[in-house]
C-alpha cells in the first residue's frame, strides 16, 4: 500500500521507523544487518513460515515488552526471543 515493494531493505526499516511500526521479516540477511546497526524496530521470525502465527502469539507478551526499547531487533525463534538494542 506504501508502494515501497521495490525498496532497499534499509530504506523499508527507516520508513517503518518513521511511522513508528515494527518491520516483521524471515530474512536472515537483513536481520543480521539489523542486529548490527539497529534502525527501529525490527522483527527477525526465524522460525517455519507456517508456524509464524503461533512463534508469535506464544512469544507476544515478550515481543510487546521489548518493542518499548529504542532501535531493537528481536529473533523470535520457536524456543524463545532474543533483542538486541543500542542500550543492550
């Protein structure tokens, strides 16, 4: 809807963070990028695409509390969540 389907993945972060929305991905790549300069608030699903809904509605509650830090990523595997913020 933002048309940014064509977009570099660091620019999609800069905007996601301007809209103060948490960008959600399976992308390794972009994750690791992420976890070493974070820009807002990015969301690794590191885990089956088909078993994305319930990762994340098990997990929730700890997603939503780390999403009050500043610039963190956050690995949600089926085992748990991992953040890393500029205050970590």
């Amino acid at each position: 809807e933002a048309g940014l389907a064509e977009v570099q993945d660091d620019n999609l972060s800069v905007y996601a963070d301007s809209k103060h929305a948490a960008l959600i991905t399976f992308d390794r790549e972009f994750s690791q990028r992420r976890r070493e300069n974070p820009i807002g608030h990015h969301i690794w699903l590191s885990c089956p695409e088909h078993k994305a809904s319930v990762v994340l509605l098990e997990h929730l509650a700890e997603i939503l509390e780390l999403l009050h830090r500043e610039h963190v990523m956050i690995r949600v595997t089926e085992d748990g969540v991992t953040p890393w913020s500029q205050a970590s």
